[in-house]
C-alpha cells in the first residue's frame, strides 16, 4: 500500500559509547568531533531539515550535554557577536539553533541500536518516521533522503538504504538479500543478517545509517531478544518486517552511490575532514595546493 503522508520525524540515537574513537570520546561525544568547523552531527540535522523533516529526537547517553548545548541558543554569545559586529557568524548560531524542532530522551543503558530506537515509541505515535544514525555523515551533495522517501511513497512498507562494500568489509554491516523490482533503483529486500561472515553473506550490500520505518516496528522491538554481540539489534527487527510483508507492508530499499563516512571509525572520519574541506571555497584550494605538494614531496 502506498501513501503520500509527509515524513516529518526522526529519530537519531546517538547513545553509543564510541569506543573506536577513544580517548576522543572519553569525554566528548564522538558525534561533537569536528568536519571542517562544524560537528558531524550538524551535517546529520542539516540533511535532515533538507529532506522535509521538521522534527527531531536525539537518543541521547551519559556525556551528550555538549550535543544538547550545541543546538540550543546561547544569549551571551549572541550579543557579544552582535556588538564586535560578527553579523555573520550570530546568524549562523541563530540558524543551527532553528534547524529543527529537536527533542532529547535517554537511553540509560545502551543495549543496542534497536533498543535506542525503542525509546522514541512515544514521541513518534503511529506514522511512519525516519531514523538517522549520528555518527554516519552523507554528503549534501549526494543526498538520499528523498530518494527514500520517493520509494515509500511508491512501495509503501519499510525503505532501507543500502551500500556496496567490498567483500572482506561486510562482516562489519548488516547484510541484505535482495531482489529486484520493476525500478532499477529499488530493490526488495527479503533478508537481513547483522555482521555476517563473508561466506554467509547473501550480498555485498551494507545496509547504511538511513531508514524509514513503520511504526510496527516498535512491537518487534519491544518483544525482541539480544542478537548478536548481546545487543538487541535493529537488523532483527527489521529482518522480521522484510520476511513477513502482511506486518507492515514488507521492506524495501535504495542503493546509495554517493559519498558517506562512519565518522566514529577513525580512517573514515579523516577521509570525510579532507574530502569536504576540499570542496569548500574558503579552505579547499589552500588544502588542494598543500596536499598536492605535500604528497608529491614523497614526506
Ligand atoms: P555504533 O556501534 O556505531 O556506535 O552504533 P558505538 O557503540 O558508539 O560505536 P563503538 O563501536 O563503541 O565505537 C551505531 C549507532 O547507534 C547508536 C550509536 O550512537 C550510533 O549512532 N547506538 C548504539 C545507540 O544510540 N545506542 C546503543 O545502545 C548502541
């Protein structure tokens, strides 16, 4: 069944611990760690705000304060900018703080994704609602929200969002077994296995940071055991949607091609600081000529 609702909610857990990115994360959420001059998970709201959505709940954990802060307005701040004349730089702080209309609740104990997204039953009801992981950044300009949210309008169901990685890399995913529909990009999605080994992978497709869900999904959430790593999976979860369409009108998903980073792994966080610098007009030439030189001198 399809449907022309507007998708206006999104969860973001951003409760996890990010123990890949210590000691940066002892004290300072990883999602807070900077691209360029603004922290990752400002990309995430931003992406947000321009696909439609208007209303954001942060999963939020021990030592997130700084992330709330980030997004709240800061009186005495403004007005000095104001009087020194920075006009500029007040009217990006007053623009971050109007991004999005943006909810916190707290997961208390991180027992998995799943059960982060378990937490936003009450806030989102019954519509459908998008979920948006924080520490996975998508370049705005290869942004893929509103193909998603294309996909539902024309599938109805649960929409994924999947990515192909080298074999070797999809022990670190969940995995999706696909086939595919009569658009070429959508495919149906009839499996999911969260992390599995290369020899029982079902594809090379990675499901990434980026889901719309039913609301049906929070029963399955609610009576769900641990999974692997003894957390309480998302992937499960929406395994059982995939395999069962008459629950929530089955899953399907779009394959992404554009540029996205894992900014709580390390390697990944630096390859996002370099390729968005590089495209900027204020620090990307300077960078270019650098790194040209720099690499060429063989340092
Ligand atoms: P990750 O596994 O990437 O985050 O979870 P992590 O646990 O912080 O990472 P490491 O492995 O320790 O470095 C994916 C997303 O799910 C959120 C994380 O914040 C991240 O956005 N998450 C994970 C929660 O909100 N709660 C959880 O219990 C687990």
């Amino acid at each position: 069944m399809t449907s022309k609702r507007p998708i206006v909610k999104a969860v973001v857990p951003v409760a996890g611990l990010g123990t890949r990115f210590l000691p940066a994360t002892k004290a300072t959420p990883k999602e807070m760690l900077p691209v360029v001059d603004k922290p990752a998970i400002q990309y995430v709201v931003e992406e947000a705000g321009a696909a439609g959505i208007t209303d954001l709940l942060f999963v939020t954990g021990r030592n997130k304060d700084a992330l709330e802060n980030h997004f709240d307005r800061v009186p005495n701040l403004e007005r000095t900018l104001l009087d020194k004349g920075a006009l500029a730089l007040h009217d990006e702080l007053m623009r971050i703080a109007e991004l999005a209309h943006i909810h916190y609740v707290r997961q208390g104990n991180p027992l998995g994704l799943g059960h982060a997204v378990s937490m936003a039953r009450p806030h989102v009801g019954d519509s459908p609602f998008v979920v948006m992981l924080g520490d996975d950044l998508i370049d705005a300009k290869t942004p893929i929200l509103p193909s998603m949210i294309e996909a539902f309008h024309n599938h109805g169901g649960s929409i994924l969002c999947l990515m192909e990685v080298p074999d070797e890399d999809i022990h670190l995913y969940g995995c999706a077994a696909v086939e595919p529909t009569d658009n070429p990009s959508v495919v149906r999605v009839t499996g999911l296995i969260e992390k599995p080994n290369a020899d029982e992978a079902p594809s090379n497709l990675a499901v990434i940071g980026r889901y719309l869900l039913q609301p049906q999904v929070f029963d399955i959430l609610d009576a769900q055991e641990p999974g692997r790593g003894g957390e309480i999976q998302l992937t499960d979860a929406l395994a059982k949607l995939a395999k069962d369409p008459s629950i929530a009108g089955g899953v399907h998903a779009v394959v992404f091609k554009g540029r996205r980073y894992d900014t709580g792994d390390k390697l990944s966080y630096l390859k996002s600081v370099v390729q968005i610098a590089l495209d900027r007009d204020d620090v990307g030439p300077d960078l270019r000529s650098w790194l040209t030189k720099y690499l060429a001198s063989g340092q």
